[in-house]
C-alpha cells in the first residue's frame, strides 16, 4: 500500500469572476521513504495540491469539490477536522515557501517548536524544551540556546528555514512536503538546505513531496517526477527516465529552457504563449494553445494519463 495515495483530486476557488480549477483531476502515489518531485510554471496548482493534503484550502473560497487522499488508508477528505489536526504535523508536516510568514514574529522560535512537541506529542515544557534543542542541533545549529530565545526577525533566513524545518520533523512525520522551501535563499544557504533535507530524509524514512519549478532541483533530490500543467498532471515517471527520453511537449519544452554552458547551446529556448486561464482553461488538452504539434484532437478532446512503458505516465495525444 503506497504511504500516500491522491485519487481524481478537483479543488476550485469559487470567486465573483468564476470558478478557478486550480487542481483538476490529479492523481499519484508516493510510496514509503521515497522522493518525489512536483514541478510545473507558476500556478499550474503545485502549491493548491499540497494543501489540499494537508486540508488547509481556505473555505471559502476554496473547496476539494471531488477525489480522495489516501493517507495510510485513511481519506484525509473525509476526516472530521479535529481528526486532521491530529493527521497534521504528527504524521503530515510541511515546509512552506517563505519561513517569515510562516512563524509568528511575537514568539521566540523555541516556543514556537515547543508548542508543536507539546501539542502532538504531550510532552511536559521541560521534556518540550530538550527535545526542541536537540532537533535545532539535528538541523546543523551551533548555538542553539540563542536561537531558541530568538525572535523570527533576529534570524537570517537560512537560519529560519532551519528552524522550520526543526519544527516540520520535530515529531518524525511519515511524509514531509516542501513547497519552495529555497525560494528567498541566495545559492549557497540554498544547496545547504537541499542537502539537509536529504540528509533527514535518509536518516528517518520520511517520504518527501518536493515542490519546485527548479529542473535543477529535480534531477537532485527526487526519484519521482510528476509535471503539472493548468491543474493536471501531464507526465509522470522516474526522474531519469523523465530527463532522458521526456515524452510530453511541455516536458520538452521545460527542459530545453534550462540554461546551459555547453558550447552547442547558444539560444534560451522558451515555450511560447502563457498559461491558462483556470476559471476558462481550453477544451481538450490544456497545452494544445502553445504546442507546435497541436492536432485537431488535442483541441476537442483532454488526453489521460496512458503508461507508454515501464510505469512512464504520458497526457498527451502523440
């Protein structure tokens, strides 16, 4: 039984102008301790679909209309609220894209990890505080009785990510998304985060969704490649086969824009066109406006996820 398993997952905004199908239709497993990329342009649904696992889609406006997800069994869909909460950071815990936002700036950052020992774990304060420390330590942090009493703002911002990462792991999830987690971070503070990221993913078994439109990112850190695009998924296959023989025109065309020093490969290859608009997404395939191979079937009819060997998962009409 895969750890998580996404069934047909539709989430829509329901706003005055109309109904956004931010997600429409996804579908994958991850497995137990495995790696997986999500990647795609910016608001193909990445993010929507990590917080639709997590059941934190804002209602309103937003709503999972149909699908289930699997977790251990359990549909998180259908699960009471207070049954969720209990799902969320003790089994499911997530990395968001920007760790200033996403701690509160009137608290320490050691009271806010030992709220979350505390809360899903019943620890005393004392036992919470230990525990806290030793996961700043886990995190590769020197000084961790300063960071502990320090405020989000006292922090630079690799060092806030480490705490959220603490924070995330704190209670040994069985399944760890990461959305952006490098997105405000320069080069450097960036690789270091990947690689203590892998680094605790080996160490506890605990399965990653990774989000990113890093290609780069990608070919590093997952096993798993699932490509979105205007709230679908478009291809989905292990990463080498997916970099090595890319079946989907999007696939293609992502992968030919990333730079490259070779001598050979002058030009930036871009795809043309912009993406969809959600709340009036094309007929057919979702792609067919910018594709330079669009037949007349790719403009009546929306392609489905068809295995065209070895478990590699292809939306397309070709």
């Amino acid at each position: 039984m895969p750890l998580l398993d996404v069934q047909e997952l539709k989430t829509y905004f329901f706003t005055e102008d109309g109904v956004v199908q931010a997600v429409d239709g996804v579908s994958f497993e991850l497995e137990p301790g495995q790696k997986m990329g999500l990647v795609g342009e910016s608001g193909c649904g990445k993010s929507v679909t990590a917080l639709s696992v997590m059941r934190l889609i804002p209602d309103p406006p937003g709503r999972i209309v149909s699908g289930r997800i699997l977790f251990d069994g359990i549909d998180l869909v259908q699960i009471p609220k207070d049954e969720m909460r209990t799902v969320r950071g003790r089994q499911i815990s997530m990395i968001f894209q920007d760790p200033m936002t996403s701690l509160n700036p009137v608290f320490t950052v050691g009271s806010q990890i030992d709220e979350a020992i505390q809360l899903h774990q019943g620890l005393e304060a004392d036992e919470a505080r230990q525990k806290t420390l030793q996961m700043l330590e886990t995190v590769n942090i020197a000084n961790t009785d300063r960071v502990a009493n320090s405020y989000p703002h006292e922090l630079s911002g690799g060092m806030r990510q480490r705490c959220m990462i603490a924070m995330a792991l704190s209670c040994r999830p069985k399944l760890l998304i990461a959305d952006e987690p490098t997105t405000s971070l320069d080069v450097t503070i960036e690789a270091q985060i990947l690689d203590l990221i892998d680094d605790l993913n080996r160490k506890l078994n605990t399965a990653l969704l990774l989000i990113t439109h890093d290609m780069g990112i990608i070919a590093e850190m997952s096993q798993k490649v699932a490509v979105m695009y205007g709230g679908t998924i478009v291809e989905m296959a292990d990463t080498r086969t997916l970099f090595k023989a890319p079946q989907h025109p999007y696939t293609v065309g992502l992968l030919e824009s990333i730079p490259s020093l070779s001598v050979e490969k002058t030009d930036l290859r871009i795809i043309p066109g912009s993406v969809p608009d959600l709340i009036k997404p094309p007929a057919g395939c979702r792609f067919h406006p910018r594709c330079s191979q669009c037949k007349e079937a790719c403009r009546q009819e929306r392609p489905h996820l068809v295995d065209v060997g070895g478990g590699h998962l292809v939306a397309c009409h070709l």
